[in-house]
C-alpha cells in the first residue's frame, strides 16, 4: 500500500477568470488546479509557491487554505489504473505577485501538461476540470465547509 500523499493546489481567480494548468490524458484535455505534492520538511505555503513557479512561471502571494480534499482513487471513475492512490489536497487563496505578467508557463510543468489557460468562471462547466465540485463551489461562491471530503 502506497503512502498517503500531501499535494498543494493554488486558487487564482481574477477578473472572473480561474487560472488552471490544461493538461492532456488518454481521454483528451482536462484542467487541474497548478500545485503538486509537498516535499519533506516543507511547509505547505512554501509547496505551493514552489508549484506555482514550476508549473506557471509566476510567483504568487499565498493565502489562507480555503478547502481541504482527499483524493481516494478507487473512488473515482480512473479506480483501475490508481485505486491504491490517496492523497490529501490543501487549496490556498492565492494571487499573482505581478497581476498584469504576460504568463507562459513554467520551466518544469507537470508530465501532461500542456499548457496554462484563464478560464471564465462561467465556463467552468464546459471543461473537464479536477476536481469539478471545487470549481462549482468557486463559481457559484458557495460557502462551503474547509473540508470537502473525497468529491469528484
């Protein structure tokens, strides 16, 4: 049984846009929110600005964690290729340091990453986005508990 794993994901919303990273899977295009796994001995906002640099190419100003999610991956619709995969995801407000950058990316960008795109918040229903009840709660400014639980 593999370890539980920490990941760090940024929220950034501006002008009505949610920045996310467009990646590419057997199934075609899904979006994700930018961050990845902690590393040993870091702390979770330090996670977070270090995903941001690799994955956006921008340097952020990290806020308050404002959700908490598990990812159980037997009970999510890819069970057979990850179902032994647990990982608990910390959602931190964030905004860009330099709101008004022309942003290109980041010099390490995940695997099946293949880009970075502003995506309306009304739009956020046309896009396959992980995990899609965060971004319903974003959208719709849901008061919704810290703690969203193992959520698609």
């Amino acid at each position: 049984m593999k370890p539980i794993r920490n990941s760090c994901k940024a929220v950034i919303v501006q002008d009505g846009k949610l920045l996310l990273t467009k990646n590419r899977d057997q199934f075609g295009e899904a979006y994700l929110f930018p961050g990845g796994g902690q590393e040993h001995s870091e702390p979770l906002s330090e996670a977070v600005y270090r995903e941001c640099l690799e994955e956006l190419g921008a340097e952020v100003i990290v806020k308050d964690i404002i959700h908490i999610r598990e990812y159980i991956g037997r009970n999510h619709e890819f069970a057979e290729w990850d179902s032994d995969y647990h990982q608990v995801e910390f959602y931190f407000e964030c905004e860009l340091k330099n709101p008004t950058m022309k942003l290109e990316g980041g010099a390490v960008p995940d695997p099946n990453q293949i880009g970075i795109e502003w995506v309306a918040l009304e739009e956020l229903e046309d896009i396959r986005l992980y995990p899609g009840k965060l971004g319903r709660i974003i959208r719709d400014r849901i008061q919704a508990s810290v703690y969203i639980g193992d959520v698609n």
